[in-house]
C-alpha cells in the first residue's frame, strides 16, 4: 500500500465479506486492492456514462405522452 493511501472503515455483508477474501486469497492481492480495483471499474463506467449524456445533450427530446402516442400510430400497442 502507497504512502498516500486513505484508511477508510467499509461494513460489508458477510456474504461478500467471504467473497472479496476468496478472491483476493485467489488472485494473491489484499482485500483493499479488490475493492479499490471495483471502484476504479465503477468510477470509470460513470465517466463513460457522464461522456454519452453529453454527446446526447443535443438530440431531441419526447415526451412520455408523445412515445405513447407514436406507438400506438404505429400498431405496437
């Protein structure tokens, strides 16, 4: 562990308690380089996630009502 790591308290279920040990018993790392590899996993995902949002940003919008309605037109409801 760096220096510049954090200490942080996390409570897990102890189902994945077993699991994260299993794992990292597995792959010879500790527990915190399991979850600080899920986190990365799911930190990255967000910024894809927050990436697609803004490449959308500009495309038109419908309705709830207006996608109903196109449905229907089109004999899907």
């Amino acid at each position: 562990m760096s220096e510049l790591s954090k200490r942080s308290t996390i409570y897990f279920e102890p189902d994945i308690h077993q699991a994260l040990r299993m794992k990292a018993a597995t792959a010879h790392i500790s527990v915190s380089e399991v979850v600080n590899e899920a986190v990365r996993i799911a930190l990255r995902e967000d910024q894809e996630d927050l990436g697609a949002f803004e490449e959308r940003a500009n495309e038109p919008t419908l309705s709830y009502e207006e996608l109903l309605k196109d449905l229907e037109l089109h004999g899907k409801l």
